[in-house]
C-alpha cells in the first residue's frame, strides 16, 4: 500500500517539496527574529540613533517596546520546552 501510495502522491512530489522548503525557510526567518542577540544588537542600534539624533523620544520608545516584546517571546519560549 505505500508504494501505491507514493506512486498515486507522485506528481504532486514538487508541490510538497516547495512547501517543505518555505517551512523551513520560515522557521529560520523565525528563529532570527526572534534570537536574543540580534534583538540586543538592534537595541544597541537604536540607542545610537537617539543618541546621533537620527530619531526623536517618541520613535525610540515605541521600536523598544517592540525589541523587548521580541526578548520577551524568546525568553518565554527558552523557558517553555513544550512550545520549541
């Protein structure tokens, strides 16, 4: 029954495999992300743009509370194993 089946599944075998590479081209994007030390570099980044400045108060505030919610989920998500 499963060579059947793998015969039958065939013509659709470049269909499953594109998906199965933007599956795993989007759990890298994920994984960047979401990854502590790109978020603290970009913090960094941020800083040095308030303090050139390249950005009012106002910007900085609101793109570091999006880096820390970014921290957060990756702290969150080490600390879960079930959610890995």
């Amino acid at each position: 029954m499963g060579l059947l089946k793998e015969l039958l599944l065939l013509p659709a075998a470049p269909v499953r495999g594109t998906f199965w590479v933007l599956g795993r081209v989007a759990a890298e994007a994920e994984r960047q992300y979401y990854d502590p030390a790109t978020v603290r570099r970009e913090l960094a980044a941020l800083e040095q743009k308030l303090t050139g400045g390249e950005i009012d108060e106002a910007e900085f505030d609101r793109r570091e509370d999006e880096l820390l919610d970014r921290l957060e989920h990756s702290t969150r998500a080490a600390a879960d194993p079930r959610r890995n």
